[in-house]
C-alpha cells in the first residue's frame, strides 16, 4: 500500500469511526490514571464499534463490544467502589497461576470461537478475530477487577489487532490500536510503580502501627 492510498483511507473513514476512536483514545488514558470515568468514554466507544465491525464482518469482535457494554456499566459499579479519596482505585497483584489458568482459557476458547465462526458464518479472518475477541474479554475482566497484569494482555491483543484491523482497511481504527499498544505499555509501567508504591505506604503504615 502506498503512503497515497494510506492518506485516502484515513481521510475516507467515516464520522463515526473517528469519534468512536477519540472516545477510546480518551477512555485508555483514564484508565492509565486510574479513574472511574475511563468507563463513560468506553460506553461511547464500544456502542458505536458494535455498528462498524457488524457493517464489516468481524462477527466475534462485533460481539465483544456488544458485551463489552455491559463491562462498562459493571466497571464503573466496581472502580466506583473501591476508589481511595482522590478518586482512583489501586492495582492488585494476582497470582501467576491465575494468569496461567487466563492464558489457557483464551487459546481454548480462541480455538473453539474461530471454528465456529469460520464454519457457520462468512467472518474474515475468523481464528485471529475469535482470539482478539476472547483474549480482550479476559484483560477487560483484569483491568475490571484491578488486577496488575491485565495490561500485558492487552499488549498481545492490541499487537494482533492493529494488523487485522489494517487489512480490513479500518485505518483509524488501526492508528487508535497502534496508540492503545503505546498507551498499554505506558499503563503496565505506571500501574506497576503504583503499586509498589502503595505497598510500600501500607508497610511504613503497619511498621508505624507496630512501633507505636
């Protein structure tokens, strides 16, 4: 593709893609910082992602969407209540065999996904869009419930998905997956000194406590 036919693509997309991809832009860097209305920016997002993948045949990632809506509304309940006065919650760990037992459901599940779609429907790509579905459900539901490592997950996701999003001449929306992977490794280094910071307060608190 020349740097001609890339420019057209990008000056072709449509309104609501753009705006689809500033509130997602919008939604990843509240998330960095660690506040609640990340999930409002989100709602936008996947609502008007669940048209554009339906208008282009990416059936498992119209679906995700579609749930992930209800991620939204479940995010904000659950960051809503456990946010600390300045109004950002804190990362937990998570245990390497919960992430072990995460990464197996995602390759099962990716498989299984991507034989039905590729038999029963006229999906595009549909094992690497079945993965970036299962896999994006399983670091929603990490991020939702704060847990550190959700980050390196979408890391994996966002890698494969700007290269399918590409092909499928979604070229907004390919640049919003390029930031999202920048932006994920921005958030797995602040989310990580977050927490040792925070651990490090609650130790001096207790030693404080002991000494006292």
């Amino acid at each position: 593709m020349s740097w001609l036919e890339w420019i057209q693509g990008f000056a072709g997309a449509s309104t609501i893609e753009w705006v689809a991809t500033v509130a997602g832009f919008l939604s990843v860097f509240l998330l960095i910082n660690r506040s609640r209305w990340s999930f409002v920016f989100g709602f936008v997002q996947v609502s008007i992602y669940s048209w554009i993948f339906f208008d282009v045949k990416l059936y498992s990632d119209m679906g995700l969407h579609i749930i992930y809506i209800g991620f939204q509304l479940y995010g904000w309940y659950v960051w809503s209540n456990n946010q600390n006065q300045q109004g950002k919650i804190s990362p937990v760990q998570g245990s390497l065999t919960e992430y072990s037992c995460w990464a197996g459901i995602a390759i099962a599940s990716a498989g299984l996904l991507g034989y039905v779609m590729s038999s029963y429907t006229d999906a595009s790509f549909p094992y690497v869009d079945a993965f970036t579905t299962c896999a994006s459900l399983i670091a929603q539901w990490l991020l939702t419930h704060r847990k550190l490592f959700n980050w390196a997950v979408w890391i994996i996701v966002d890698i494969v998905a700007i290269s399918l999003y590409w092909q499928k001449g979604l070229y907004p929306t390919s640049a919003l997956y390029f930031s999202f992977l920048i932006m994920a490794c921005v958030g797995q280094y602040t989310w990580i000194k977050e927490f040792r910071r925070h651990n490090s307060e609650k130790h001096s608190t207790h030693l404080d406590n002991a000494l006292g």
